[in-house]
C-alpha cells in the first residue's frame, strides 16, 4: 500500500526553508554593505548608486564593477580568513573608498 503524504506538512517546511533562505540572503546583503564601507553612505545615494548599476546599458562599465568586485573578495578573503568571500570578519577594506564611485560618473539611463 502506498505512503499517505502529509502535503500541508511539505508545504509548511518549504515555506519555513525560502523564509530562512530570504532572510539569510538579507543578511548577506547587510554584511556586503558595511565590508564595503557603503554604510557611510546615506540611503538615497546608495539606493540611487544601485539603481544606476542596474538601469546601466554599458557592458564595459559592468564589466569593471565585476573585476573591482571580483578583486574586492580576493583581498576579503586574505585578509579575513572566516567566512566564504569574508563577508562580516570585522575589519572594513577601504571604508568609504571606491564602493560607489564604480560607475566613472556616467549615468547610463
């Protein structure tokens, strides 16, 4: 005889996972802001800075922030040790530096 599934049960552990999931994923994204110094930053410039990052058309300036991005969590990752990338080790790399500042002052919208 078939196994009765219980699918509320399923369905509940599944929601209770993308719940944590999605709080996690928050967390990380909080921790990227401080490790980069972007924290200093009032939240209109950060969320315009992003906003522009997004709306950008120009492949080579995507690129850059990748490799600066890249470059960032090979340094991270010396200098913290602990976690993957070396997100939340506690000391900042270049506070304030080069976070935003990606874009080489185009607006590509």
């Amino acid at each position: 005889m078939r196994k009765v599934r219980d699918y509320d049960a399923e369905l509940k552990a599944l929601g209770d996972k993308a719940r944590s999931l999605k709080a996690k994923r928050v967390e990380q994204l909080g921790q990227l802001v401080t490790a980069t110094g972007a924290d200093a930053l009032d939240a209109e410039t950060l969320a315009g800075a992003l906003l522009d990052a997004i709306g950008s058309k120009d492949a080579s300036a995507k690129e850059a922030w990748r490799s600066k991005g890249a470059a960032f969590f090979q340094r991270r990752g010396k200098k913290g040790g602990g976690d993957a990338g070396g997100i939340g080790s506690g000391a900042q790399t270049e506070p304030g530096g080069d976070a935003a500042g990606g874009s080489g002052g185009t607006a590509n919208r």
